[in-house]
C-alpha cells in the first residue's frame, strides 16, 4: 500500500473548507428569442464559470459560443487538481486558445459556419496550500468580469478589446488612463458629458478586436477573493445598457445571488426597451455571480492515520468509491471509503494521487448528502432525447399553464421542434421541459457540427 502523506498533507485537507456558490442566468434578445448566442457555464466541482458571446452580425454566432462553451468545459474537467498558480493561468490561456482553434476549424471545414466567432470570459478559482484564493481569469472579446468586494464597491477586472486596448497598445494612453476612459464610457447617459473622441470611442465600444474564432490572445488575470467578495461575469448585454454604478445598485439591492443574476437580466432587458435612452441595445443577456465563501471549523493539529472500523454503516459501505469535497472547494470523484472512525462514527475515506495516498475523515451526514441515492435523472437531467422521453413517459401527464399535455402529445411535439415543423414555443415551460428541448437541440447541433466531414 502507498505510504500515507506527510502530516502537512493532512493538514492541507483539515483547513477551512471553502465552498462556492456560483448563479447564472442567461434570457435570449427580444429581435430573436428562439436562438440565445449568449453561452453560460457553471462547474461549480472545478470552481469555474464564465459567459461566451457569439458575436452580433457574424454568421452562426450561436454555435461559436456553444462550440467553445463544450471545449472549455471538456478541457476543464480534465483540468488535474493541486496545479500551482502559474500552471494555472498557463492551462486556462491553452484551453482558450485551443477553443479557438476548434472553432476557427469548424469554420474553415464548412462554409456555413464562416466568420464565426465568440467573446470569451472565463474564471477559474484557485487556492493555494494556506487556503488563499485567487480568481485567474481569461477574456478575450468584450464581455467583462467584474469583482464586487466585501465592502460594496464594484471593480471591473478585464479591459474591452475595443479601441480603447488598440490605443495603450500603441502607447497613447497608459493602462490607468485606459481603465480611467472604458469606467467613464461605461457610466455615460448624456453624450454631451464626453469629448468628440470619447463619442466616438463610445459609438464604437462594441466593434471588438479579439474574439475565439478570429485572430484570438486571451488575456490573463489574477485577483485575490476574500470572504465576501462575489464575481460576477457578464455579457455586453448587461453592461451596455446598465451603467456601472446601476449594475452595483442592483447587486446591492438583491436578497441573494439568485435574485441578483434574475435583477441584471430583468434590469438590462427594460432597459433595452427603452428607445429614448441613451444606452438602449436590444441583445441577449447573460449574467453570473458566483461567492466563494469558508465553512466548516478552523485548522485542527494533524491527527494519525486511525486504522478503520466496522464495514458498513447506514447506506455507505466499505469499498464504495464516493465523492468528497475537497479542501478548494472542489467535489471530487474517486475517493473510496476505508472505514469508520470507531470513536466519532466519522467515515475514513482515501484516495490515490501524485504516488501519495490521501486520507480525509467525514462526517456521514456530511458525505451522504454528497452522495444522494441515485434517481431518475427527471427533465433538467437528462443527458439526451431518449432519457427525456424516458423521463416524460414516466411523469404522466404534464400540466402546462393553459392544459394538460400526455406523454405520447408531448413527445410528438417534441419531435415536430427537432424536425423544424413544431415552433419551440409550442412545448411547455412546465418542469423546465421547454428550455431542456432547445438545450439538447443546440447540444445535437454543435455535436453534428464537430463531426461534419471537410468539404472536398
């Protein structure tokens, strides 16, 4: 058997137990609600969230957006855990340039798909041995991350690739003076406030320099998170047709991260409405927050290997490989349980990595809520079309908001929205279904895409 870490490896998992609870919301343009080329993503078990924009007035800038959405997240969960920090910033510049070389083939490989191309704006959450956490960020286009510290204020942490970039990129102004110019734009309601060039630089501020798809250097950042700071990624959506200081009234006005993702859209969205308003632009919007927050009890002396006890306990049973969180936060698959703490009842898990052996006890409340018996994966759940039907024909009939619709009717309609004969809006939101058919829709759409052979 491999011999059991040091005890400072012990220690690493007995520190504060960070968890993160990441919100999104993501509503298509009101000139298109049947196609979002806004993507969002969330993986809350690798600390990573962030938002791809396909960009306006390009051809298929949906499947851009959902092409690199599928990479990232691909590439993402096979992301080691334990990287250092560089090996960090290194790995998320790689994965967003490799999406951009899947979409710049997919484009090259099928005429259709020519000019694609998508903002990207990713966030990756690292912690260190002492239990820092760091946000390393990687943005490529327009959409933007902001930080919103514990004492209120709200900083935006990526720069635009607009004009304002291509201007310190060229030594006309410095970087101060950039982010000084991009705040001042980003808060602007009366034109006659600004200069003839900031007009410009404002009527211009979204034709955008960089995007995965087209000619594309991600841009890395790191900031520190704190307790009580939140992160939230947004697409130009939101920060078009809110000011900065709006943007900051709503997050401070929100109850919970919930109600804020659901406050931006809404907030953006009768904005958009607004013609007479300066900052008025119809687009799909997109928004997430995510907080990293401790939990759990302070750093405890490291304790001996405890040999385990008994065999089974309840519904967990020795042998049985499980999920654990992680000291970062992470909830980790492959972890196996050794045993029972004989004096705490506590569950002794180890796993294998790095040619070490780690160990971490468990309390069993703790784990069995992170191993809930399976079920049937239900509407949001299902993986696929045939899990679907599954999943209607086992739920009956489904009452939408003006009828009752029986398995056999829904999944013809169903099928009627794949075929292209059915509108989307002709499946009821009930359960969510509406929203899953379009995602498996899209999901078939981009795996179609990625297998479509090069034109001869």
């Amino acid at each position: 058997m491999d011999a059991v870490p040091s005890e400072q490896s012990h220690q690493s998992e007995r520190l504060q137990k960070p968890s993160i609870d990441i919100r999104a919301k993501s509503i298509a343009s009101e000139q298109h609600l049947n196609r979002n080329e806004d993507s969002i993503f969330q993986m809350p078990q690798k600390g990573a969230f962030g938002v791809f924009d396909g960009m306006g007035g390009h051809a298929h800038g949906d499947v851009a957006s959902r092409i690199a959405r599928y990479n990232v997240e691909k590439s993402l969960k096979e992301l080691p855990d334990g990287l250092s920090l560089e090996q960090t910033q290194r790995s998320l510049g790689s994965i967003l340039k490799e999406a951009h070389e899947k979409i710049s083939q997919q484009a090259r490989s099928n005429p259709a798909l020519r000019g694609m191309g998508t903002t990207a704006s990713v966030v990756k959450i690292w912690e260190g041995l002492q239990g820092e956490r760091k946000a390393v960020i990687g943005n490529v286009g327009d959409s933007r991350v902001y930080i919103r510290h514990a004492n209120g204020s709200l900083e935006q942490v990526t720069l635009d690739d607009n004009a304002i970039r291509e201007m310190m990129a060229r030594q006309t102004i410095s970087l101060a003076e950039a982010r000084a110019l991009q705040s001042k734009l980003s808060n602007v309601t009366d034109l006659s406030t600004l200069t003839q060039r900031e007009r410009e630089l404002y009527e211009d501020r979204n034709t955008i320099t960089q995007a995965l798809g087209h000619n594309a250097s991600p841009r890395i950042h790191v900031v520190d998170v704190r307790v009580g700071d939140k992160l939230i990624v947004t697409s130009d959506g939101i920060h078009d047709n809110l000011t900065d200081t709006e943007i900051s009234k709503v997050l401070a006005q929100s109850p919970d991260n919930q109600k804020a993702v659901e406050n931006l859209t809404e907030s953006a969205r009768k904005r958009s409405r607004d013609t007479n308003h300066l900052r008025f632009k119809p687009d799909d919007m997109s928004a997430v927050i995510a907080e990293v927050s401790p939990t759990g009890h302070k750093a405890e002396p490291p304790q001996p290997l405890v040999q385990p006890q008994f065999k089974e306990s309840g519904r967990l049973v020795e042998g049985d490989v499980v999920r654990v969180q992680r000291s970062s936060g992470v909830i980790e698959e492959g972890w196996r349980i050794e045993g029972f703490n004989p004096k705490t009842g506590d569950v002794i898990t180890r796993k294998k990595e790095g040619g070490q052996t780690l160990e971490k006890e468990i309390s069993q409340e703790e784990l069995k809520a992170l191993n809930p018996p399976k079920q049937e994966p239900g509407i949001g759940g299902a993986a696929d079309f045939m899990q679907l039907f599954s999943t209607v024909d086992s739920m009956g009939k489904i009452q939408g908001s003006q009828q009752a619709f029986e398995p056999a009717q829904l999944k013809q309609l169903i099928n009627g929205v794949r075929n292209g004969t059915e509108p989307l809006d002709s499946i009821t939101r009930a359960g969510g279904l509406r929203e899953k058919v379009a995602e498996l829709i899209e999901a078939d759409r981009i795996r179609a895409s990625l297998k479509e052979p090069k034109p001869k």
